[in-house]
C-alpha cells in the first residue's frame, strides 16, 4: 500500500502511511534521494524525518516565515556550539507571542537533533521540498542539483575566478561553482550575488555558509522584481536562473543597455541573457537557464534579439532539456553557453539532452549522471575541434556554423541545423519519395526551388489592439481546420491598416495555408472568396510557381507522406511549431504538367 501511494501520490504521502502503521522507526529511500553532488555521492536523506516538518508547514499560517525559521535553526545548529545553539532556539522560541509558533520551534528543533545527515545535505533537502510544495515564488529560484552541477562544469571557474549570480535566488548555483573551485585549491572560494528581497539574502547567504563558503549578497530592493539590472560589472564567470516569465518588467530606454536589440517588454528572457553577456570579462563564460521557447521564439523583436547575439558570435552553445525538470517551472528549459564578443566563434553547438533524464518522482524528472559526463564531454569537444559521436546516453549533438543558422532563421534547434535530404533515384528507374517510388524521370529538388514560402505578417506588426469589427479577415491556425478556412475569421483589420502591409502577406486563391504553430499537421487551399484577405502570424502561405499547378501543389501538401514529414520535423517547445526555413527544405517532386492535373484529381479521395 505504501508503494502504491509512492506512485500514486507522491513519497510523502508513503511516508505518512509508513509512520502510520510502524511508527518513526521505518526507513524508506526513493531513487530520487540518490543525488550525485558534484561528483560525489550523497549520503541518501531519508524523507521520514523531514515529514512531520512537511505536515507542520501545511499547519502554519505563514508558509513563508516557516521555511525562513526551519532554514534558520538548521544554519544554527551548524554555526554554532551545542549550547549556544540551544541558546539561540529558546531565544528565537521566546520571540513568539502565539503559542502554535512556540510548540513548533520546539518541534522543528527535536526533529533537526534527531538528523543523521550533515547539515549541508539538511539544507539542500529542505530547499528541494520547499520548492516542492509552493510550486511557485517571485523571488526564489532553485537549481536542480543535477542541472547546477552541469552548468558549472560547462563553465569550469578556476580558483581566484570572480564568479558571480546576478539573479542567485537561493544561491544554488554559487554554493556550486565554490565547490567546483574548492577541489582544485585549498584557497577559500569567494563568489557574489544579488537577490532581489532581503528575505532572500538572508536564506542564500545561510546556504553558502552552511556549505562552508564565503559570498558577498546584495538585495536590489531598489530595483525589485521587475527589473532586469543593466548596471554592468564585469566577471570571469557568470551563473544565472532569471525569472524570465516575467511579463511585466521595466526595460531602459537607452541603447547602450541593450546592444543587441531592445528586448521585447513582454517578455524577460532574453533581457536576462543580453546581461549575462555583457557582465563578461574577454575570457568569460557564462551558463545562464532560459526558456526552451527561447530557441525559436517567433516574435519579431525576440528574433532579432536572438539573431543579433548568434551574428555576434556570442552564443557558444545551446542545451535543450525536457520538462518538468524545475521545481518552480513546469515547462521545457535550456540551458545557453555564452562568451565575450572578443572571443568570438563562427559556429554555435546544439545539443538536445531532453532524453538524458530519469523520472524521480511522478511529475519530476533529473538529468542522469551519463547524461552530464555525455554533455561536458561533447562541449569540451567542441572547443577543441573535436569530432561528436553518434547520440549516446540520450544526448544529441550537432555544431552549425552562423550562416547556416542563418538560412534558418536562427532556429537553435539540433533538427534544424541539420540539413534535409532530397530523395535519390533509384537502380530500377524509380525513387523513393514522400509520395511513396515515383519515376526517376520527375524534377526532384525542394519545395522553395518551385513555391513562394511566406510566413504570416508578424504579431508585433498586426498586434491584437489593431483588431477592426468588420474589416478584411486574417487568418490564423485557429482558422484553418478540416482542410478549410473559416468563413468569418474573428481577427480583423482595417482597410488602412491592411494597406500599410507588404503585399506578400495578402492570401490568393489556389494558395495553400500550413499551420506554423499547434498542430502543424493542419492544412487548406484558398479559393476565391478568400482573395486579398491576409495570412496571419501562426500560418504559412505556399504559392505555386510558373510550370507548378495549384491544384497539384494543394494534393502534394495535403498528400499523408508529406504530413508525416512536417509532424516529423515539428519543433518541440511550449507551443509546437515549424519554421519557413524547414517548409522550404521539404523534398518535392514534379511530374509533367498533365500528370500533376491527374494527380490533382485524387484530392477528394484522400
């Protein structure tokens, strides 16, 4: 019974049922208490003792306070003497008026005795299970240990290094480039951080000294959460966790703050990054943790953005991950390698490690320890000119230079820096195509050599507040559906605003419309009554060509081989979604003009 709740619900549940029935004495480990800590393997913390403070937090009226005062007694039964320590709790017991806070320090302080483990350890478990319960926090940001450890071997600090976290939260990645530093000195690392609340200063600056390490926190309280600081000193090595969900934020208006694009005020992610980057000594590196959606994020000023710091040449390296890896962000993370523009490199490494994982708990996953000697391996590789295996240990990996990149819209996605094949002819006088074996007679090229490929008109340029009750319909993938578009699209512009837009984005009859984001598998061909109307951001316009028919170019597209090729080439991220580059790049084959009408009229029977 207790395993079915461990699987069912989570251990903790498992735990209470345990205690339930044998009492406290019961021991139980879960995989997901086996951690490898920078290299060496944790002493297994057993999640029975750190129940009952699980259960008494559920009790309390301030959740926050009594993660503050657990965190407190824990960093003071290590800093201090038996009896000072003791000393300290009754003093802290005294400071409550309300009789639940005073019994629970007591509590608090006879489950902490009862430990078995080294308060380090203590502190890392009671920051994971924290997170775990608030799920969410505004200015604490924890790093999986596993996703810490890789991050600061990428970056790999030297002894004397200045390391610094401009976003540090609890300090989970500075507690581990200090150790990092600590193995290959006897000299005391020094690393520094800003944090944006005082509370928050006071748990990570407990975090570093109960790893036995040295900092120097500051709270930005002038700043706040909102605000990406773009006060610039500079470091060897730069960590960073950003809170770049943040929709709301305060971008500077001036240009010397953002050299590679004002970011787009939406969204804060790439703010976050331009900062990483420009807090580098020449030499630096920094590892900084983004959103997955970063990697092909399809606005027009995140685009730019991005595109700008890859022509820099400071993007080095781009790590995918999967989700549900953050205790804080259930959605598909990355991880960017960045350098200083005087180092620049002309190719940038793609590595997808979302396969790289083992499933911990029912909704949390980590990255395995092969996968973390697999990535650091291929990354120094990579520096060094090396040639990369096939995929191994669930880790696959690609090096494209910036022009292919380029040609790609600046996709930082290991599929898309590959590139497509085209069929080849075979020995018998046929080859073998998305149709299925055609005659080797056929043109054979891609479907940009033949077609216009036309994005819709960009969401900054058509945004929602443009909206005309009764104007000239756009058409979006919420719009295309059952192999048709939608007689009456709900978004509408003016005559005038549709005037102002490039004439590419106006949709033709015979035209076929591909859906660019959600289920890219989605198609329809434009007739007559949708002539002039306007393609939207989340589609892609195909137009035919001189000697390509429409009606043969709409079969081909909706052909089931060719939808299976786009699914196949789909990007993964918070909302799927494929590119024009990739539509481009499609194999496409053309029969004589009489047999494309032929094959045009199977259409009705697929």
């Amino acid at each position: 019974m207790a395993e079915w709740f461990d699987r069912k619900h989570g251990t903790t549940y498992g735990d209470r049922f345990r205690r339930a029935i044998h009492g406290h004495g019961t021991q139980h480990r879960t995989d997901g208490d086996l951690r490898h800590r920078g290299g060496e393997s944790a002493i297994p913390i057993e999640l029975q003792w750190s129940a009952p403070l699980e259960d008494l937090m559920l009790r309390s009226s301030d959740a926050w306070l009594f993660e503050r005062l657990v965190l407190t007694l824990v960093h003071a039964k290590h800093a201090l003497a038996t009896t000072a320590a003791a000393y300290f709790t009754a003093r802290i017991r005294a400071t409550f008026k309300d009789p639940w806070w005073r019994n629970a320090v007591t509590e608090i302080d006879g489950v902490l005795s009862e430990r078995r483990q080294p308060p380090h350890l203590i502190f890392d478990h009671l920051l994971d299970r924290f997170a775990k319960a608030r799920h969410k926090t505004l200015d604490q940001y924890l790093v999986p240990t596993e996703i810490a450890q890789l991050m600061v071997r990428l970056v790999d600090p030297r002894p004397g290094s200045r390391v610094h976290d401009p976003c540090c939260g609890t300090a989970g990645l500075l507690v581990a480039a200090a150790k990092h530093m600590s193995r290959a000195s006897t000299e005391l690392a020094v690393v520094s951080g800003r944090v944006a609340t005082k509370r928050t200063r006071r748990i990570a600056t407990m975090n570093l000294a109960v790893h036995g390490y040295r900092a120097a926190i500051t709270d930005d309280t002038a700043a706040g959460l909102s605000t990406v600081v773009t006060d610039y000193e500079q470091f060897d090595t730069v960590l960073l966790n950003p809170p770049f969900s943040r929709e709301h934020w305060q971008p500077a208006d001036d240009a010397q703050s953002w050299p590679y694009g004002k970011p787009n005020p939406h969204n804060a992610g790439l703010a976050w990054l331009q900062a990483a980057a420009l807090s580098l000594v020449p030499g630096g590196r920094a590892a900084v943790v983004m959103p997955a959606s970063a990697i092909e994020a399809s606005s027009t000023r995140d685009q730019d953005v991005r595109a700008a710091m890859v022509e820099a040449g400071i993007v080095r390296c781009v790590i995918k991950l999967r989700e549900h890896m953050f205790r804080e962000a259930k959605t598909a993370v990355s991880i960017w390698m960045l350098g200083h523009p005087n180092d620049a490199r002309r190719d940038v490494l793609l590595i997808d490690a979302s396969a790289a994982t083992r499933r911990t708990e029912k909704t949390h996953w980590v990255l395995t320890g092969d996968g973390i000697e697999t990535i650091v391996g291929l990354y120094r590789d990579w520096q060094t000119g090396g040639v990369f295996p096939p995929a191994r240990a669930g880790v696959d990996a690609v090096s494209v230079s910036i022009a292919e990149l380029r040609d790609n819209d600046y996709v930082l996605q290991v599929d898309a820096g590959r590139p497509r094949a085209r069929p080849l002819p075979r020995t018998d006088g046929t080859m073998d195509t998305l149709l299925g074996l055609v005659p080797d007679d056929w043109r054979n090229r891609h479907l940009g050599d033949f077609c216009e490929v036309q994005p819709g008109v960009s969401g900054e340029t058509l945004p929602p507040s443009k909206k005309a009750a009764g104007g000239l319909p756009v058409v979006t993938a919420t719009n295309v559906r059952n192999g048709e578009i939608a007689a009456a699209p709900k978004f509408t512009v003016s005559d005038a605003t549709a005037a102002g837009l490039d004439r590419r984005y106006r949709i033709h009859a015979g035209d076929v419309l591909l859906v660019r984001v959600g289920k890219t598998s989605r198609t329809a061909v434009a007739d007559d009554q949708h002539n002039g109307w306007l393609v939207g951001n989340t589609c892609i316009r195909v137009r035919a060509k001189e000697g390509i028919r429409a009606e043969y170019l709409a079969w081909y597209l909706t052909h089931p081989g060719v939808r299976e090729w786009i699914v196949s080439r789909t990007l993964p991220g918070v909302k799927p979604s494929i590119n024009a580059k990739i539509i481009k790049s499609m194999p496409f084959v053309v029969p004589p003009t009489e047999q494309q009408r032929n094959l045009a009229r199977t259409v009705p029977n697929l």
